[in-house]
C-alpha cells in the first residue's frame, strides 16, 4: 500500500518555496519537486527521487535554471555502493546510500524513515552524496541524526554536519515540518 502527499516549505536559506509530491509504502520513497529560491541568485529547481528497498537512494535527477544557464545532474547509486553523476564514477562514496540535495528538506526524510528515527530512540552516523544547490556540484558529506523527542510539531531528531547542527521535527510519516534555519511546512 503507498501514500501519496503533497508537501511545501518556506524555505528560509534559500529565500524560497519548495513544493514535493510523494509517494511511500514497503520501504520505498518516490518524489518529484520543484523549488523557487533567490540566494545566491535567484534560480528554479527541478527533481525526482527514486529510492530502492529500505529508502536506499536509487536515483536523483536535479535541473536548476539561473538567468545565465541550465545545470543537470542525473545522479545514481548503484544498490552495491558505487555512485555515479552523469554517468561518471564518483570515487569516495562507497558507504553512502543517501542523497542530501542542498536546501530541500525532502532529503533528510529517506534516512528518517530507514532508521524509524521519527519513531524510535537511536543514532546514525551516515555518508551522504551532498548535491550543492544551485551548482549541482557532489561531495561526501559525514551526517548524523540523532533522535531526541517530541518537539512542537513532530519528533525532533538532532542533524549535524561538519560544524552545523539544527533539531529538526518530523511528522509521524518522516516528513520535515521545521527545519530551524532553513524551512518551515506550511499547513
């Protein structure tokens, strides 16, 4: 059985909007979104997320439009650890099974769900495909997600990267409804 949502953010960081359809059930997450900022420059953001069995990435296609130009990027994980963005191998992510696309709170939700992090106590450190928004460039990037409790609109679980760290809430179906600093659900 999957359910099918219609989510969009405030998105602060960004000076934005981003609207997600989705589609979960037995492990797997579909979406397609699109997002409007204006920082650094203002710019459309188009993307589809595949995962595989355990909300694994599968496949993310991005296209962001600025004034000056179109960007693509049609990355993909393979299911065995290896990644590749437009059909180039990316060394360095071997233990990566999640995308992170820059600004879109819809990209903390995968590793949520597969660890029930929304629900249960437990922490995960984790590599990631970090996808810069708008540059579409890929690095590894080293998160971990902490549960840590009701919050006002959800259960909190604690991100950190590198030197930053936010408590973000999720719905009872893993999806961001605040994200401090960077977005905010509308209802």
């Amino acid at each position: 059985m999957s359910t099918s949502r219609v989510l969009t953010w405030t998105v602060a960081a960004s000076g934005g909007y981003e609207t997600a359809w989705t589609e979960t059930g037995d492990g797997l997450l579909r979406a397609r979104g699109r997002a409007v900022g204006t920082l650094p420059e203002p710019y459309w953001v188009s993307y589809d997320l595949d995962t595989g069995d355990g909300y694994v990435t599968r496949r993310l296609r991005v296209t962001v439009e600025t004034a000056g130009r179109t960007r693509s990027l049609d990355l993909r994980h393979d299911g065995r650890g290896g990644w590749t963005a437009d059909g180039e191998p990316l060394p360095g992510f071997r233990d990566a099974v999640d995308c992170d696309l820059g600004l879109c709170p819809l990209t903390n939700t995968p590793p949520v769900l597969r660890h029930d992090l929304h629900r249960t106590p437990g922490e995960h450190r984790l590599l990631t495909a970090w996808v810069s928004v708008p540059a579409l460039t890929v690095r590894p990037s080293w998160q971990t997600y902490t549960h840590l409790g009701p919050g006002e609109s959800g259960t909190r679980v604690r991100f950190v990267s590198g030197t930053f760290r936010a408590d973000v809430e999720f719905d009872a179906d893993g999806f961001v409804t605040a994200y401090p600093g960077l977005a905010e659900r509308l209802p």
